[in-house]
C-alpha cells in the first residue's frame, strides 16, 4: 500500500462501472485514489472495495451542481493529501429527452453537473497539482454524434472536449490537461468493458509531454 508521499488520484463523478475501474487502474499505478460521488455513503463503499483489494483509497461526497461545494470538496482533498496528481472528471448526465423537448433550464442543468462543474474542480485543485500532473476528462462518442434521445449528452461531451483543450493550453507546460473519447457503448465484457476503458484512461494519462495531445480517441 502506498504511503502519504504517493501520488494522488481523484475521481469526480465515481461510480461502480467507470469509476471505480479508473481508479483500480490508478491505484494499481501506485496512487492513493479518492472516489468522490454525490453522497459519501455512495462513495465510501467503492473505496471499500479498492481497500480490501489493498490498495489505498477514500471516499467523498460532493455536489456536482455546487459550485461551491465542488470548490469546498476538491480543496479540501488537495490540503489534506499535500497533492494532486490525477484529477478525472468523470460525471455525465443522461436525460430521456430528444432536442424538441429539452428545455433550457433541463440543458443548463445537465452542462453544470456533466461540464462545468469541470471548472472549479480544475480552479481548487490547481496549487496541489505539481509539476507533472494530469487533468483528466472521460470523453464520448457523443461529442460527435450526440444521441437524439438524450439530446444533452452531446453538448455535455462537446462542452468537456473544449474545456480540457482550453485548459491544456492555460496549465501546460508544468501540468497537462486530455480527454478520451470513448468510441463505443460501455459493455461487461471486451474492449469497452470499465477495465479496458481505464487501462484506455491511464494509458493517457500516463504519457510523456513530448507525444502530448489534449485529445485522444479510444477506439477499442
């Protein structure tokens, strides 16, 4: 298990699928993971899991749709921990509603929790993120082919591609910033399955500044 000097990794917007395999992944790599879903009694649990695989791992509880709260949170984990390393925005929203029923009150609010909430996550952790840190979005097919049924996943993906390359130019060169588009449907077994779709993440994430791009399609 990793000591307090290891690297840290913070996913925001945890889940059992994507979320907890991310940061398994991490935390194989060496990092302390912190899972940080809507309620701490949802987070808790996957961080139990990652604890009784050995590994080092908390939970937390924060409010997507809470700017402050977001700020209040990720800073939090920054001053306690001393770091950084990996910061994973993870959330996304799926309404049933295709673009001729979606309100505007219903997009904004999926764009603050699924995008913008991106911003004052990046803005609290940004004076524990050392020189070499990641910040890391998980992207969507969506992006480029938004689903008509869920007409806001797509503005949301969309929305998270833009900031992460805006903020790769604002924080590099001492911290990098990507998104990994995941071309494909989640699925328990194969080349989406949560595993292979972090290994995806990691691989990212882990690359040297000189083949850096804000950017990378994960195709399967």
């Amino acid at each position: 298990m990793p000591g307090m000097d290891a690297p840290v990794y913070v996913v925001v917007g945890a889940g059992p699928g994507l979320g907890l395999a991310a940061a398994r992944r991490f935390a194989r790599a060496g990092h302390r993971a912190v899972l940080a879903a809507r309620r701490r009694e949802d987070a808790e649990p996957l961080a139990a899991t990652l604890r009784a695989e050995g590994h080092a791992a908390e939970g937390a509880g924060v409010d997507l749709a809470d700017a402050d709260d977001v700020t209040r949170v990720v800073a939090e984990i920054g001053a306690r921990l001393g770091r950084i390393d990996v910061l994973h925005f993870n959330p996304s929203v799926w309404r049933a509603k295709g673009p001729l029923e979606l309100t505007v009150a219903e997009l904004l609010e999926d764009v603050t929790l699924g995008a913008a909430a991106l911003l004052p996550a990046v803005q609290a952790a940004r004076p524990f993120l050392r020189p070499g840190a990641r910040v890391l979005a998980t992207g969507s097919v969506a992006a480029d082919a938004p689903p008509v049924s869920a007409a806001s996943l797509g503005v949301q993906k969309a929305a998270v591609r833009n900031l992460i390359t805006a903020l790769d130019a604002a924080l590099s060169p001492a911290v990098r910033a990507v998104t990994v588009q995941v071309n494909g449907t989640l699925a328990d077994d194969g080349p989406f399955a949560p595993a292979a779709v972090a290994d995806a993440l990691w691989a990212a994430a882990a690359r040297p500044d000189r083949d850096w791009t804000p950017y990378v399609a994960y195709d399967g």
